[in-house]
C-alpha cells in the first residue's frame, strides 16, 4: 500500500480511542457463590431474585419479609432466611453483599462491615455507600445487556432498556445458547483470524432471524467444514456500504454490522465521526475522499487498494456518504472489482435527497405537485453542467428535480431551466451539510437561486431541490407558527 498517497486527515488511520467511563462494566460469574442480602423490603426481594437468577447461593437477613419477598422465598427455594439481623459473621466467604438499609447509620454500619471483610458491597438507593451499581437489564441469557446512567437518570436508563428490547428478538437467547454449545467444533474445524469471522459473521446473520430448528447445529457445523476447508489467506471481499446523509442515526442495521466485522475502512470525506465511531475498534480507517475544488484521491488508486486488500484476505468496507449507487461511482468500483473475481456486495444508504426532504417536511412526489422525481448531477467530470441534460422535461411543472453537487453550478441551473421555460416563481430550495449540526438551508425561488447559493457558500456539499412540491417548505416557512421569513419573502440560510 506504500505506493498510495492517502489524503492528510487527522482521522486517516486514526486508532480508535476508548472515551472516558463513568464507571467500568463488569460481567459478574456468581455460580455457586455465597451472597448476602439484608432487609426484607420488596427491593431487597427484587436484588435477592437477581442474584439467585445469576445462580449465586442467596443468604437473607431479616426478621421480617414483605408480602411480595415472602411469596418469593416460598416459590423458589434458592434462598435460605436466616431470621435475624445481619452480623459481622455473616459475610464469612461471601461473594457479594445487598443490603436495603431504613438510614444513613444503618447503611454506614453494613458497608463498613463489608469493606471490612473485603466483600463487595451495594446499599440500595444510597450511592454513597456503594461500591458498585446495578444497571438496566435486557435478558436473552446468555446474552445480557446492562445499561447505566451513572445514577443521573435512572429513567433513561429503562427508555434505552425498552428499545434496546425491540431490536434484540427473543430468539436470539436459543441462538446464543446454541454458540455457546458449539464453539469449541467450530474452532477445531476452521482456523483463526478471517475464516473463522466469516463463520459466525454469517451466524449473526441467521441468529437476528427465526429461532433455529431442530437441525441448525448440524446445519452450522457442515457450514463450518466448508469454510476450513475452502477458506484461504487470499480470500477478502469487499462491501460498498452507504453512510447516509451524516447522522449516525440513519445508518441502517445492516451497515452497522458490516463496519464492526470491517478489517479496513476505505471512507470518504463527507462521512462523520460518528458514523465512524460505530467501526470495530481494531479495524484500519483510511480516507480516500474526493471533494470537488480539493485535493482527492484517484478512482484508480481506491480501486487498486480495494483489489490488494481483498487479495491479502481483508473484509474491506467502502464507505461512501449518501447511497453507494446514487453519484457514488459505486457501478465503476463493482466492475472492477468483479473482473478481478472478488465478492463484492452493496448495502445501501439513505441519499442526501431523502435526507433533505424529511428535513422540511415535506414529500418529493406529492400527488398535488409531481408526477415524476429526478435525481441530476449538477457537475460533470470537468467542473460543468453535464451537456446533455435534459431541461426541457425537468422544467415540467410537475416534475420534481433534485441537483447533486450543484453549488458551484446554481447560476447555470437557473439559467438553464428558465431558458426551457419554467417560471422564475417556481419553488426552490438548498440545503448544505443534511442532517449535520451545521446544516443551513433556503427556501426561495429560482430565480433566486444563484444568489441563495452564495449565500449559503459551496464549503460543504449543497443540495438544490426545484418544482412545485417545495411549496409545502414555503408554506410552512411562511406561517406564523412556522420560522420567521425575512422581509424579501425567502427564508434566509441559517445553521439548524
């Protein structure tokens, strides 16, 4: 790869760097392990069912019982009542300690008594008196996530808990038991490093669907034969991955899966931080953006990287902004690619006229306004408008025309549609930087397109939507419940 010139970037083969942690996630083996829990209170019951679930030995301390801790202890026989307060003896070979204590002498007494013994120690609803917390739980056993909020907003915690719910399906429990029972027969049959990734980056695919059948191990086995066997050093491939407009929300599932099983990231320019951020950790970033009026790489560079990669045994990820097949050049990189034998696929993206639309609200094929949408280049390989355009359709009244890349072409886009005949009242807007934290947009006319342009500047990519369809933006610009409108009608850029 030496013979390659990367663009200068502070994030080009960046090393991913862990960011501070309030606290540090620990994953707790309590099997057979003595735990102690004090107090009879329905939280203590609550912090006793969770230790017993995690299969610890649960010892209570407590004259009495609520009704709910009562029933519990009489349903599960895990647990052993001692009828009596807790006693310094009482954490003799103890693994952990809970107590719910009434106040603050109490609580002191018991963790003091703890640390003492050198047992961990928690006291309900009194961090000071904590060495360790409980976070939000979403169980598929063997599959467990904890979410913490570091105590600030128990409530967030349990909003993240309840979506975090709804993307991990209750099969996932049966497909993680059944890793857990055939890992040691996957590593004797394929080998470590890419091979063995392939194997279970195509298990997680089947684990995010049904629950598996009766015959999914022997199936998964046979699976695992065929990689050993076939898998070799040389055998890489590549994924055009689609980054959206810039914000990481909008990345699809698919494409967040594809960079944490990434080797090497090829990204371009326009891609965010955070999109980024969502990367395997181990994975090398290498930035081969091109930007018009910038420095960039050459296509034949990123090709030939992609080739030397795949061919030395990496899972490379394109990533491109946008929609890999939109203006992304991804046709050209696939048949490269493909004349040289290597898996290629495609996940796509949400383009930036997407984007654009759900940010003013409003729909690019509004059955009051348009019949037709087009996606047009607003510049050729030269910097120019591209010579056969088709104007005379895009002045349709009822066509919408979004223009890619058309900063510095506006003055010519105006020109060009009015000269076919469109009216200069015509709705039009730009927006700069999509879905970013510096996202600006103007809602006009074309008739003013040029001068919108210029004032927005061409730093970050410009979108430039035309038709009747953006009269729903304007309406909404122009109400008196909607964003102020300056006094020459237009709504002026301005970050959002």
């Amino acid at each position: 790869m030496d013979a390659f010139q990367l663009l200068p970037s502070d994030r080009n083969d960046r090393p991913a760097r862990m960011a501070p942690l309030a606290k540090l996630p620990v994953f707790w083996a309590l099997e057979g392990k003595r735990a102690i829990v004090a107090g009879g209170s329905d939280a203590a019951a609550w912090k006793a069912e969770l230790l017993a679930a995690c299969g610890a030995e649960v010892h209570v301390y407590a004259d009495e019982l609520s009704e709910a801790f009562a029933t519990l202890m009489r349903d599960d026989g895990r647990f052993e009542h001692h009828k009596e307060q807790w006693s310094p003896s009482s954490f003799k070979d103890a693994a952990i300690a809970i107590a719910d204590c009434q106040d603050d002498d109490a609580a002191a007494a018991f963790f003091d008594a703890a640390c003492r013994t050198g047992v961990p120690v928690n006291v309900i609803d009194k961090p000071k008196y904590c060495q360790f917390q409980f976070g939000s739980i979403v169980n598929r056993s063997p599959v467990v996530v904890a979410i913490s909020t570091d105590g600030a907003a128990p409530i967030l915690a349990q909003a993240i808990r309840r979506r975090i719910e709804t993307l991990l399906p209750p099969a996932l429990k049966s497909w993680a038991a059944l890793a857990h029972s055939i890992r040691d027969k996957v590593n004797a049959r394929v080998g470590p490093g890419a091979p063995r990734r392939a194997f279970w980056e195509n298990f997680v695919d089947r684990a995010f669907g049904a629950a598996p059948e009766a015959e999914a191990e022997a199936g998964l086995l046979a699976d695992a034969g065929r990689i050993g066997t076939k898998h070799t050093s040389g055998s890489g491939r590549v994924t055009l991955v689609g980054a959206g407009p810039g914000d990481a929300e909008l990345l699809t599932l698919k494409a967040v899966r594809a960079l944490q099983a990434a080797d090497v990231i090829l990204f371009d320019d326009l891609v965010s931080d955070d999109v980024l951020e969502l990367a395997r950790r181990e994975a090398k970033r290498m930035l081969v953006g091109k930007r018009g009026g910038r420095t960039s790489c050459k296509q034949e560079d990123i090709n030939t990287m992609m080739i030397q990669l795949a061919k030395a045994g990496k899972r490379v990820v394109r990533l491109k902004s946008g929609d890999p097949m939109i203006f992304g050049r991804a046709g050209e990189e696939i048949a490269c690619l493909e004349r040289q034998g290597i898996p290629v696929d495609v996940v796509p993206g949400i383009t930036s006229a997407s984007a654009m639309a759900a940010r003013l609200g409003v729909s690019l094929t509004h059955r009051d306004h348009a019949q037709s949408v087009r996606f047009v280049t607003g510049h050729s390989r030269l910097g120019e408008l591209p010579e056969h355009l088709d104007w005379q359709n895009m002045a349709e009244p009822r066509t919408t025309t979004i223009f890619y890349m058309g900063g510095r072409t506006a003055g010519q886009i105006r020109a060009r549609l009015l000269a076919a005949g469109m009216d200069g009242a015509t709705p039009a807007v730009v927006m700069s930087a999509a879905t970013r934290s510096n996202e600006k947009r103007w809602i006009g006319t074309v008739g003013d397109l040029a001068d919108a342009v210029v004032r927005i500047g061409v730093d970050n990519p410009i979108l430039i939507g035309v038709g009747q369809a953006f009269s729903q933006a304007q309406s909404k610009a122009e109400s008196p419940v909607g964003k102020p409108v300056p006094e020459n009608g237009h709504h002026r850029s301005r970050a959002v």
